[in-house]
C-alpha cells in the first residue's frame, strides 16, 4: 500500500430557502486514489445569502482526504474510531449587516461542525422582552436539539441580571449565550456524528420563543434548505496498459526486444512456451524437411517470420537461432555441428522470406547438457537410471569425464537407454525466436498523460488531452472522470456507462460512487 494521496477537491451551489434555487453539485479537482486503509474525511459546505434578501452566489463544497497507512509495507494501520465530544462556542462578530451565512463541516465522518450568525433587530426584540433562539438538526425520522441562544431588551436584561443577584447567583442561566438586539453572535457548535446523520437529507431549524414578563409567544421557525453528508469521491483510474502485439499473443515464439536475453546455455529450450525447433539425424546439418515432423514446423516458422513483416503494428528486428547436438562425441565437433545446424536452418527461412543476413543471429549451443539433464529428470521417478545419471551430470563438471561416466553407468545400460530415449531429442536446430520491436501504442500514453494530469490536479488540461483519443474505449474511463471534475455531469455519465457496459470495472465503480454523491439512486 504505497499509493498515499490527500487532496480532493468539488464545487457545490447549496440552494437558499425562499430563492427557488435546485441544489446542484458542480465538481472541481480532485486526486485518484487506491489502497487505501482508512479514510479520514473533511467537507465543508457554505451557503450565502446578503440579510438584505439579495442572493450571492459565493457556495463550496471541499473535501480532503487522508489516508492513514502503516510505515510497514504491506501492513495496514490499525487506526481506532476518535471519540467525538460535543462543544459550542459563541461569539459576537459585530451588528446586523453580517451576511446569514452557514458553514457545515462534516471531519472524520465522526464529526459534524455547524456554524451561522444569528441576531435580532431592536424591532424584533422590544426592551421588556427576550428572544429565544433553539436550534436543532432535523433529520428524516430524528431530530438533535442544539443549546439554545438569547437576546434581551435592555430591560428585560437588567430586571433579570437583578433578580439573580438577590437569588444569589452570578447571572440568569449563566450556561445560556446571550446578546443584546441589534448585535449578532456567531454560533459555531460541534457534535458528534449519529448514523442517522449520514443518511438522507438534513436541515437546520431555529424555533424562536419570545418571552415577556407575563407571557410567552413561540414565532414560526426558521429552517435553512437541507443539506446531506456527502462520501468523498476516490475514483478507481488505472493506467492504461500499451496494447500487445496481437500476433504475439497467439505465438509465443515472438518476444519483444525488450525482452531479449542471449542464451547463455542454462535455459531449458525445449520447455519455452511455443518452442519452434527443427530435428537433425546423428551428425547430420543437412535439413531434411521429411525428417520426423520437420515440415510442419518449417511451413510454421516461414508463414510466421512472413506475417510478421507484413504487419505494420510491429517490426522483425532480428530471428535468433540457437543450434544443438546432443551431448555424445568431441566438444568441438558438437560446437561445430550446432553451428552448421543453426545456418541451415537460417537458410531456409532466408530462401523463403527474403530476409537479409543482417536479420540473423545464429548461436551454437553446442552440446546440449542443460537439456539432457532435463529430460532425465522429467522421467518417472521408477526409472533406474534415473537418480544415477542425475548423480554423474550434477557431479562431474568436466563434460568429457562426464561423458565417460554415463557410458560406464549400469553396464552401459543407462547410456544405451538415453541413444534410445533422449538423445534424438536433442539433434536440432532447437530454437527459432523472432524479436519485434512493437510500434509504440500511442493511444496509450496520451491517456496515461492524461491521468498524470488529472490525479495533480489539472483537469481541464487532462480533458483536453483525452479528447484527442475519444475514440478509443480505452478512454472512456478516464474520459468520464474528467468530464465529472470539469462539471459535465451528462458527458461523465455517457462515457462511464459505455465503459462499464464494455466490462470496465473500475468505470462501473465510479459510476456508482458519483451517483451516489449526486444522489441519483445508484443500486
């Protein structure tokens, strides 16, 4: 879990009571994320509205993520739910001219801060009187009633401050904010977050009490338009992988350059998927195309090494042939003889593709002990020769007094069985290998490009980018992220399903977890 990313970012427009504005969510920025242990999560929502009844459109919704992940790879961090305690503050920010503003804070998805100004005119609240405000969270089926805040008359202030003087005590309701009319205070209260609080709308509501000397009224509440706690968005968008050369899919024979390592003598060859080798009589180099099952393989080898150069997506870079013998007879005429195996061979296909000299690299394997020793070993392990030959090749590093034991071994029992068994096997040409150079997948790297820019924060640039490749459905992924982050709700949504209809996953992901934001019934 190596993957550690602490910024997303969206726009919102919280609609106001009494303004018919719909709510709408407009995305800004934001940054993929994956592997992710646990999520710690901040959105702020502000909306604004001028006390003197005209609408500013001034409204954000932020989100920043961070992930906790163990120091140790591969170990996830054990993290332990923070307990939340419930806390208000009150403040006064000055007369009535502050804007009714209210900012709601969900942190950790444990913690839920709601913070607006409230006040009242000296119209509202006459000498003799208080105005009681009690604000609560209004759910669907549950309701969190909030400490209350009040303003007093002048009078109403000082009879009451007098009353508890003689009474004893310090102040009337000392625990309760107070302010005066005309003044506004601004009420910032944190709680910890309920289950009920994540789910479903919403809103704020003030019931307001005035309260005379002899009498009580209680005024319609106020209620600001609902919100709703709103995940963060962590969509899934691999890098997109360069596309394989077809043909090489279906013939693992063909290697890409990149992967071209020179034989040095310890590959098994006979195991390698795909394998191409020709078959040779005992100390023979002439090709017989009749020669055990030779002509298929060579009819092969020539309508491959053929279909390769006419395919543009890819280039013959070089064909590698290695020549074997088997293991019996002087090193040197082995060395010689898989030599002579290997031009053979490269004749053939030279004759039939027309192919320059300078296509072919030819390698002489020469005695072919690694296959040999891979053979024995692959045999029934009741086989009685078996352990013992295995026994003499691990030991004696010197091939002639190797050589010598095998034919020593039962009696040469154990050497006439592998002229019997193995060692026609290893009289070839063995290996043909054709290397490509694949041609570069240009598609790819734009839309990879374009993730970069999308994942550091420059969505505009990467929707750009991506727009240049929409053809291609590999895109679309990406494509529907960046038409959400850019505010193309409708364009997000098109190229997301096609990707997710066409079995992408990660775009069925985050087509669920965007619906799932904007609240559009995701299943």
């Amino acid at each position: 879990m190596n993957k550690i990313i602490t910024r997303i970012c969206v726009l919102a427009m919280l609609a106001l009571p009494g303004k018919g504005v719909a709510a709408s969510f407009v995305p800004g920025c934001y940054a993929a994320v994956a592997d992710t242990a646990f999520v710690r999560d901040t959105a702020r929502v502000v909306s604004t509205r001028l006390s003197a009844g005209t609408l500013v459109v001034d409204t954000t919704l932020m989100v920043s993520t961070t992930y906790v992940v163990d120091t140790v790879a591969g170990t996830i961090a054990r993290v332990s739910v923070p307990q939340v305690s419930d806390s208000l503050a009150v403040r006064s920010v000055g007369g009535s001219g502050v804007p009714d503003t209210c900012i709601i804070e969900w942190a950790d998805s444990f913690a839920l801060t709601l913070q607006f100004p409230l006040t009242a005119s000296r119209r509202e609240v006459e000498k003799d009187y208080c105005l009681w405000f009690t604000p609560s969270l209004c759910g669907a089926g549950d309701t969190l009633a909030l400490p209350a805040v009040v303003f007093q008359g002048k009078r109403h202030r000082k009879y009451n401050a007098r009353e508890a003087w003689l009474d004893g005590r310090q102040e009337w309701y000392p625990s309760v904010p107070k302010g005066v009319p005309g003044d506004t205070l601004w009420y910032e209260m944190r709680i910890a977050v309920q289950p009920w609080m994540r789910y479903g709308n919403l809103a704020l509501c003030l019931a307001r009490e005035k309260e005379g000397c002899c009498s009580v009224d209680t005024l319609a509440p106020l209620c600001r338009e609902p919100f709703r706690y709103i995940p963060p968005y962590h969509p899934v968008i691999p890098l997109v992988v360069p596309q394989t050369y077809a043909l090489a899919q279906e013939n693992p024979v063909l290697h890409r350059l990149a992967d071209y390592r020179p034989y040095d003598g310890t590959q098994v060859l006979r195991k390698e998927p795909g394998a191409l080798y020709v078959h040779y009589p005992v100390n023979r180099s002439y090709l017989d195309t009749l020669y055990r099952t030779n002509n298929e393989t060579l009819d092969k080898i020539v309508e491959l090494t053929a279909r390769v150069s006419a395919d543009s997506a890819a280039e013959v870079r070089f064909i590698e042939i290695i020549g074997l013998a088997s293991p019996e007879g002087p090193i040197a005429f082995n060395i010689r003889l898989a030599q002579r195996r290997a031009e053979a061979l490269a004749r053939y296909i030279q004759e039939r593709t027309g192919y320059p000299d300078s296509l072919f690299r030819l390698v002489s394997g020469g005695p072919a002990w690694t296959e040999l020793r891979d053979y024995v070993a692959d045999t029934d392990s009741t086989n009685e020769f078996r352990d013992g030959l295995l026994q003499v090749i691990d030991s004696i590093p010197d091939p002639v007094m190797r050589e010598s034991a095998m034919r020593r071994l039962r009696g040469n029992r154990a050497y006439r069985y592998l002229c019997r068994e193995a060692l026609p096997e290893l009289r070839n040409a063995g290996y043909v290998r054709i290397y490509y150079d694949n041609a570069p997948d240009r598609v790819a790297i734009v839309i990879n490009r374009a993730i970069g820019l999308l994942t550091g924060g420059y969505p505009a640039e990467a929707l750009a980018m991506l727009e240049t490749v929409a053809y291609d459905p590999r895109s679309y992924n990406a494509l529907g992220n960046a038409c959400y982050v850019n505010g193309d709700i409708a364009r997000a949504f098109d190229y997301l399903q096609q990707a997710a209809q066409a079995g992408d996953e990660a775009a069925a992901r985050n087509l669920f977890l965007i619906k799932r934001r904007i609240g559009d019934g995701a299943e």
